[in-house]
C-alpha cells in the first residue's frame, strides 16, 4: 500500500495528493504492526 501511495502521488497533481496521504499513513501502520507481530 505504502510503494502504491507513492506511486499514485507521482501521478496526481498538488491538490489531490492530501488524498493520497491517508494511504500511505494507514500502509506503513499495517507494516510496522506486521513486522512487531513476527518480531513478537
């Protein structure tokens, strides 16, 4: 989800890349929970 977000941010122009943040945000927090469950 995180490498999509910033793909799609490439693509989009100034004003419509706020609606790519919450991606990106919600991406990278499934990834950082993924990643403490498997170390845990």
């Amino acid at each position: 989800m995180v490498c999509l977000g910033l793909l799609a941010s490439l693509q989009r122009t100034h004003s419509e890349k706020l609606q790519i943040i919450p991606m990106v945000v919600i991406g990278a927090g499934l990834t950082m929970a993924a990643c403490g469950q498997w170390i845990y």
